[in-house]
C-alpha cells in the first residue's frame, strides 16, 4: 500500500535583505517566518539560484518551506516564481506574510485574494504568479497619516511598538501552524472576527522570541 505525499506549504515572508532594514516595519514578514523558524528550531540557508534564504521541514503531516527572497521588496515575485515552478508547489498552499498599513499595528487580517493595496511587494508576486487568489497573512503596522509613506514603512519599530512586537509576531506564527492543520475558511473566521479593539496584550502569551538574535541559518 503506497503512501499518501505530505502536503507542501511555501511561507514567504516579505522584507528587505540586509542589516539597515532589519526590525523595520516593513520586514514584519520576515519576522513572523524568522519567528516561525526559532520555534520549530529550524536554519535558513542561503540559495543563490533562488535568491532567497530557505528552511525545510515537517510540522505534523505537512511538508512545510520558509522562504525569504532576498531580491528586496519590489522584485519579491521573481524569487517566488521560480521557486514554486521548480518545486512543482501549488498556489493553494503558498502563504505570503506581509506588513499592511490599512490595519492599525497589532491587527492581523487573512485573505484568499485581493488587491496589492499599493504593496510594492505584493504587486510583483501578483504580476510574476499572474494572479491575485493566493493566500496572504496580513500584519498591521498602522497609518503614518500626514507623515510620508515610505519612511515611516522602512523606519525602526517604535518603543511602544517594541513592547508588544513579540506578541504580535507570536500571534502571526500561531495563524501559520493553524493553516497546517485546519481549513482556510476556518482560520480566517477566527482571525478576522476577533474584536477590532482588542490589545496585543491582552491575549495569552506564547514563549517569548528573542526578535533581537538574527534568523538561524546553517
């Protein structure tokens, strides 16, 4: 009797590479996929035919990959591709983690589809999949208002922001392990019905993460 093949899911977390960019606002992907790496124990290495820091493992039945293209921000899509053709991974199972000013920071928002939203990020791996319908964990990092844009997104957490961003982050890998296990539709009720005022702090606390140590890699 031959055995059924692990089911494979790809988390990308969207960010920008290099030391300058790291616990800025819009590398929240990273973090939550770096997170989800220190908890499983698990070490990225770097592939250069990629162009993407990559972890591979088992988390119960799945086959699970993080992927961390190092392409920056607005070439994301070009690393994703390539690697989902080369694996023969299917879109279904592609999660992308990714930080989002329309939501106030510490508010999590999962989505089967939608639009780029002016996610530089986002746009490309919607332009190179060639599709919108694909998964996505959205962290919100909140409104500079009048402020300009891209400096507040590439701009350092605030310290309140510090105080809870291990919550949040812990929150955002919790939202990951579910989709292992349960159905999308499933998941997203629970994260998007959760009350819209409630605090990062207010939720129960998982092992805190050092975010300050820098991803494993082997």
């Amino acid at each position: 009797m031959t055995q059924s093949k692990p089911l494979s899911f790809v988390f990308v977390g969207l960010g920008n590479p290099g030391s300058e960019y790291e616990m800025t606002r819009h590398n929240m992907g990273y973090l939550v996929v770096q997170a989800l790496a220190n908890r499983m124990g698990w070490h990225f290495k770097e592939d250069k035919y990629f162009n993407a820091l990559i972890a591979k493992g088992v988390i119960g039945d799945a086959s699970v990959h993080l992927f961390l293209p190092l392409t920056y921000m607005n070439l994301s899509g070009t690393a994703i591709k390539r690697y989902l053709n080369f694996f023969k991974l299917p879109l279904s199972h592609l999660v992308i983690v990714t930080d989002d000013i329309a939501l106030s920071f510490g508010r999590l928002r999962l989505k089967t589809m939608g639009s780029a939203g002016g996610h530089n990020g986002l746009k490309s791996v919607e332009t190179h999949l060639g599709t919108s319908h694909y998964i996505r964990l959205r962290m919100g990092i909140g409104h500079p208002g009048e402020k300009q844009l891209a400096g507040y997104v590439l701009d350092r957490f605030s310290p309140d922001e510090l105080n809870h961003l291990t919550t949040f982050v812990d929150r955002g890998v919790d939202v990951l392990l579910r989709l292992l296990k349960e159905n999308v539709s499933q998941v997203m009720n629970a994260v998007n019905t959760a009350p819209r005022k409630a605090s990062p702090v207010s939720l129960p606390k998982q092992e805190p993460i050092d975010l300050t140590k820098p991803p494993l890699q082997g």
